[in-house]
C-alpha cells in the first residue's frame, strides 16, 4: 500500500499548511520533495519512469549555453570529449540536447535497434517529462532547433590510460539519417524518424546509466543540475571508498563557461553547490558532502536497483 497517495502529494506541491515547515518552502522546493515521496512510494519500474543515458554522455557533457565556436571540449580525468558541429547550424546546448539524448539512449536501449520512429515515442516521452509536444513560440522553436543542432554533431572522444600508454579515440556522428515533421498536419505516412550511426549506437547502448525520469521531469530547467543528477548516479554506481574532488576539477569538468579567476571560481562554487542541494533532495540516498576544498563522495545505496535497471 502506498504510504502518500496522490491528492496527499498534490496537496503538499499546492502548500497545504497541514504539511508543517515544508509547506512553508519555495514551490520548487516542495516539487522536489513531492517527487522524492513519489519514488519513496513506486519503483522506477513500476511508475514506468525507467530512462538511460550514455555512459559516454556522463563522463563529459554538453555545452550550457550558446557559443560562439563550433567545436568544444570537456575533460574529466584521463578523458577528453569533442564537439563539432557545422558553423551554419551551430553546437548543441542547454537543457533540451541533454533530454534528447536521454529519450535516444532510452529507446536504443529498449528496442535494441538503430532505428527509431520519433512521431509516437518522443511525443510519449515529452509527457513523461512534462514537455507539451505541441508547444507553440519560442519553447517549440527552441526545441526544433536544439534537435537539428543535435543531430549535426560529430563526436569525438579519447582516453587515455593512467600509465600514458594507451589512447584509445573514437569519433561518430549521431546520426546516419534523421526525418523531422515539424507541421502538425503531416500525413501518417511522413512519420518523423531517426537511423542512428552504428558508432553511436554501440556507444550508447554500452553499460548505459539508468535514469529516474521522475527525478529528470522536476531537473529539467538546469542543465547544470541534470549534469550532476546523472553524474552522481553513474559514479556512486561504482564508487568503494570516500574520494573527494577538487573544486578545480569540477570546474574543468562542469563549468568551462565560467572564466578561471577568482570570481568565476566563486560562481561555479556557488552554482554547483545549489543545483547539488536540489538533486541531493531527490536523490536523498546518495552519501555527498560539500565542502570548502571540493565534494566528497562516499560509497551509497544505488538510485535505481540493478534488478530495476535491467
């Protein structure tokens, strides 16, 4: 039996005073805490909410917001990840690239095929996270131009091992073709779809992370936070013993857009401390201390079950 029903969580999002001191916090903050009684009271796999990302995706991720450029790099560790997109059409950034890649990953995963028929399953997936599939102005011009911006970009990542004597590199587009029906009186027949590349493909169906798409649904304004949601879920997945990392580390890994000086290291500390505070309300499990000399990690019970994964 479920321990809060639903009118009891939707009270608790309106403000019911009958909530005590939680009632009192910002919306946004009851959201969370309402999601989080959500997952206390449905698995992953029984709300249907079951998501993967790209492990590839996790290690080193997407640009935040626009730039300039048209090839763009992230480091983590041993690890180098690069962008590159046709100047005319531009990289991908944001909230939006990272949700698409959330919905491909899945559906590669699920059907274990390259080929992915868009009109039904993105539509479907944009519900679970609250995204209305026919919005107008400039959230659907965004989203139209983050999916082509997506889909134009050519990957490159290389690693290379702790003793030096091995880089391993690997570059691919996303996609081998891609269909998109923007107009919502196209025919049935000029269904939207995508044929991902082979590369991609085994990419990202190799060891992909699981996701809680409850968790991404109220995330989904930062790309900052859903950046450490899936970070954390990935590296506490595997994680033995405490290990800290350095602010700086962080930064090289999370905030290129911030300059590295004084101030800027002073915003990416504060930015990611507070997107951390709002996933560690969703994710109340995970062992994670913030402190003055970078995050400390500590082995945690994992999000989402390996038998809930599978």
């Amino acid at each position: 039996m479920k321990k809060y029903d639903d009118e009891m969580i939707q009270a608790l999002i309106d403000g019911d005073p009958r909530w005590g001191p939680v009632a009192a916090q910002t919306r946004a903050q009851r959201k969370r805490f309402a999601v989080a009684l959500q997952c206390e009271n449905d698995t992953v796999q029984e709300a249907g909410m079951l998501g993967y990302q790209a492990r590839i995706l996790v290690q080193c991720s997407l640009p935040y917001r626009r730039q300039l450029v048209n090839e763009w790099t992230r480091h983590n560790g041993q690890m180098v990840l690069t962008l590159w997109a046709p100047k005319h059409i531009g990289l991908p950034y944001g909230a939006y690239p990272r949700l698409l890649l959330t919905w491909v990953t899945t559906e590669a995963v699920r059907t274990q095929s390259r080929h992915i028929d868009m009109s039904d399953s993105l539509n479907a997936f944009m519900a679970k996270l609250g995204i209305a599939s026919n919005a107008n102005g400039e959230k659907r011009r965004r989203f139209k131009d983050q999916t082509r911006r997506l889909f134009n970009t050519t990957i490159t990542s290389t690693a290379t091992d702790v003793t030096q004597s091995i880089t391993e590199d690997m570059g691919f587009r996303l996609a081998a073709h891609v269909k998109l029906w923007w107009t919502p009186w196209h025919s049935a027949a000029d269904s939207s779809e995508i044929t991902l590349t082979e590369e991609f493909f085994h990419a990202i169906t190799d060891r992909p992370v699981p996701m809680d798409l409850r968790v991404l649904k109220v995330l989904k304004s930062s790309a900052l936070a859903l950046d450490i949601y899936s970070w954390l879920v990935y590296r506490l997945s595997y994680l033995k013993k405490p290990t800290t990392i350095p602010w700086t580390v962080l930064q090289t890994q999370f905030g290129n857009n911030y300059a590295h000086t004084k101030g800027g290291r002073y915003m990416f500390k504060k930015d990611f401390q507070e997107q951390l505070g709002a996933v560690l309300q969703l994710y109340s499990t995970a062992h994670v201390i913030a402190d003055s000399q970078g995050v400390t990690l500590q082995p945690s019970r994992l999000h989402i079950t390996r038998r809930s994964s599978n």
